[in-house]
C-alpha cells in the first residue's frame, strides 16, 4: 500500500478515534454533574484527542498488519 493511503487511513482512524472517545464519554455521562462546561471542554480537550492517538495507531497498525499477511501469503504461494 502506497505512503498517501497509510497516511490517509491514519487521519480517518484519528477522526473517528476523537469522535467515538468524545460520544462514549457523552454517553456515559463523564465528568462533574455540578460543572458540566468543565467536563465537556476537558472531553473535548483532553480525553478525545487521546482517543484520536488511540484510532491513528489502531488503523496504522491494522493496515501495515494486512499488509505483511498478504505479502507473506504470496511469497509462500510461490515457494
């Protein structure tokens, strides 16, 4: 797989990393029942952008994973 599409892969499986961590602490009623802005801003500040690390490393992986099973799968179909 060429360069541009792990990049690619890697900034979906950010965006989807920071949303889902964002809508699962949404859900789950995260946070100060007494300061729900402060919650939500240290959400949206602090924990999704964990999540969005969490997705780029999870796609990269995934993909560079695929990627060696199928070049070892062809080198031992002609071996």
């Amino acid at each position: 797989m060429k360069n541009s599409s792990r990049i690619a892969v890697g900034v979906a499986g950010a965006a989807a990393g920071y949303v889902a961590t964002f809508v699962l602490f949404s859900l789950l009623d995260f946070g100060n029942r007494a300061d729900p802005i402060t919650s939500g801003l240290l959400g949206l500040f602090f924990y999704s952008p964990i999540g969005a690390i969490a997705g780029a490393m999870l796609a990269s992986w995934l993909v560079t994973r695929s990627g060696k099973d199928a070049g070892n799968a062809a080198s031992r179909a002609t071996a």
